[in-house]
C-alpha cells in the first residue's frame, strides 16, 4: 500500500489544480479594459460572455459528480484539466463577443469537474479524521490563484500581449496533467471483511 506521504502529495496536486482553475477563469477580468478597448465590446456584450462562464459551469456541476463517479478522478481530472485548459488557450485566439463566449462556455464546462473530483479525490485518499483539513489545503488554491492572477497576467500581457496571457495561463494545466498522470493512481481497495 502507499506511503501515508503519498496523500499528502495527492493533496498537494489537488491544491495546485485549483491555483490552475481559478488564474484561469480570472485572466478574462484583469484584461478586461485593455480587450474591450481593442476589441470593441459594449458593457453588454461582455456582461454576456461572462455569463456564459457562470451559466455552464452551473449546470456542469449537475453532470460533473456522476461523470466522476463513473469514470473515476485519475481519468475524470485528466479530461476536465484538458477541456479547461484548451478552452483558456483558446481565449487567445477569439477576436469576437461570439468567440469569446464560446471559450467561456467550455472553460465553465471543463472547470465545474474541479471541486467534485477534489472532493472525491480526497473521501477516497483520506481517513475522516483528516479529510476537513485536505478539503481546507485544495480550497486554498482558490485564494492563492485570486492572489497570483492579478500579479503574473498584466506582466505577460505587457510583455508579449494579451492573447499570450491566454496561453500561457491555459498551458499551465498541460504541466499539471503530466504529473497527476504520472503519480496518481487509484487507492487500494479496502481488505475484506472478516468475520
């Protein structure tokens, strides 16, 4: 069986993904003013592509657990990681209202797989006595992306330009996937029941 280490490491990652899922969903509103300006939107046309994040990502918590309960987290995160972190590239390459919330829509589709595949994660690797403060570290990430977003996004954007703000941020998660692919495995399943 694993070391007791290696859920601490598996919680590790999940703290991690979650920085992923919230720098990712941000970058949009740290370069607000500067797309608006570019790109011309009006006050409606981006409350409207914002919407669009907030709508899917509502119902895809309604698909997201029963997805992950019958596909298992290991291959579930993988998915959700890959269509969110496409969906935040793709960002960069949308020079409409329309384009844009199309990739909102799919980043909320692929980002509401986040919290009920940590919460999964962490009932299946974690004995009740640990799981407040494994769900207490993961959930940190949502703070410490709120934190790194605003710090990292206006340095790439001034430095190479907004749409590789996009893709930098977005690519992060193909790093992530690497490693989750090459250190989670499902937990070993409990011995039998003696009687």
């Amino acid at each position: 069986p694993p070391r007791p280490s290696y859920r601490w490491t598996i919680c590790a990652l999940l703290f991690v993904v979650t920085t992923i899922n919230y720098v990712d969903r941000q970058v949009l509103g740290i370069l607000a003013p500067t797309l608006q300006r570019e790109l011309r939107w009006s006050e409606t046309q981006y409350g409207d592509i914002v919407s669009w994040f907030s709508l899917v990502y509502a119902f895809g918590f309604l698909v997201a657990g029963r997805w992950l309960d019958r596909v298992g987290v290991r291959r579930g995160f993988a998915t959700a990681v890959v269509v969110w972190s496409l969906a935040a590239i793709g960002h960069a390459f949308a020079r409409t209202a329309a384009g844009f919330s199309a990739a909102r829509a799919l980043l909320g589709l692929g980002e509401s797989a986040n919290f009920p595949g940590a919460i999964k994660t962490v009932a299946e690797w974690f004995p009740k006595d640990e799981r407040a403060l494994a769900t207490g570290i993961f959930n940190a990430g949502t703070n410490t992306g709120a934190i790194v977003t605003p710090l990292v996004v206006p340095w790439i954007a001034l430095t190479w330009g907004w749409p590789w703000a996009f893709i930098v941020t977005g690519s992060v998660g193909f790093l992530w996937l690497i490693l989750w692919l090459a250190l989670y495995r499902s937990p070993p399943p409990p011995p039998p029941a003696t009687t």
